[in-house]
C-alpha cells in the first residue's frame, strides 16, 4: 500500500515536441508495481498547451484545478475542475490553458507495454 | 470525446456486503467504450465504510474530498484531500471514513474481462 499527496510525488518539466508550459509527475507507475495502468498529474502554466497529436491508448482525465480548453477531432469543448474527460484512442487531441491560472489535472493512460 | 462533470454522473447506492454507507458514479466505464481500465467515483458517508475485502486487481486512488482511513494487511494509514492510495492486487483492505464530513475520492480499476 502507498498513500502519498500529489505535491510529494516528483515534478518534471515536459520537453515534447509541440509540448508548451507543462510539468508531469508520475502518481501510480512501473516504480509503484502499476502494471495495467498509470496515473499522471499535469500542471499547464497559462497560455500552455499539451500536443496537439494522437495515439493508439485513450485518455481518461479528471480535472482539479482551473479551466482549459479541448481540441479533438469532434471540435472544442471548454472544461474545469470536477470535469471528466474521455479521449477515446486514435483521437486526435490537444489540451490547452487559455487562462492565467495554472491547470491541473489527472490523466490515467494504459501502462506502456514495455513497463 | 467526453467532457463532463462528476456530478451528472448517476450516482447509485453500493449493497455489497460489508459496505455502509457508500454511493457510487461510474465515471469513465464500458458505455463509455473505455475497455482497458475504468474510472469510479465514491461518497463515503461519515461512518461509512467499503468492506474488507481482496481481489486479484489493484486499486488507484485520488482521495477529493475529506479525510480517511485505509486498512491493509501493513497496517492503518490515514489519508485527506490530495492524497493518492495504491492498493496491489490481493491486498485485503478497506476504507473508512471517521470523519463528520463526507468522504470523496476516485478509484480506478482494471476494466472486468467481461466487460
């Protein structure tokens, strides 16, 4: 059993291609024995912005902090905290903080099947 | 895509054995084609408690609302708002809330293989 808060977890600063403003820590992965699934915390400085890409695994998102907006290939749609997001895979998507405040939220992903 | 808040997700009363007091949402789940993992969203009404139990699936937790107490064969930790739980697979476990103020969290799970 691990109870950790969110803020003890390491912070990274992503460097993606396409990738603006963002900072990950890894809640629930490979070092926590998570071999189906893992849970990732984002904060998205404002005027940042996840990639604009898409990819064989869904997205399941809870959001705790903020508003952002969604870009997918379905349009945009606005979102804030208490939010639930579903990208399905192959979606293409994008995730940005048009606000002046930080947004933070939880993205869960399939575990990598080399993890 | 989904974007939608907790709080329009239908929340039903939990009637397992050894559960009190316990309601659930079914976030992110099968209608929702999310076929890998699924995402649960749980009121723990003061005293309330989920049963102590095992199961050959592991649990990740992001505790919302409230604090708590989690269970498991290494002993009782106590947890709040932030915190994240990782439970592995068969670990006998159960959470309580001791608490006067309602207990939130979400809890994902590996999608049933029947599902």
């Amino acid at each position: 059993m691990k109870v950790q808060s969110i803020e003890s977890h390491a912070q990274v600063e992503m460097t993606l291609e396409g990738v603006r403003g963002v900072k990950m820590r890894m809640l629930i992965g490979p070092d926590d024995g998570a071999h189906n699934f893992h849970m990732r915390h984002f904060e998205v400085a404002p005027a940042g912005n996840t990639p604009h890409h898409s990819h064989d695994y869904e997205h399941e998102v809870l959001v705790l902090k903020g508003t952002g907006v969604v870009v997918s290939d379905q349009g945009e749609r606005s979102f804030e905290a208490g939010d639930v997001i579903f990208i399905s895979a192959n979606e293409r998507h994008q995730i940005m903080n048009r606000s002046g405040e930080p947004l933070e939220f939880v993205c869960l992903i399939p575990a990598p099947r080399d993890s």
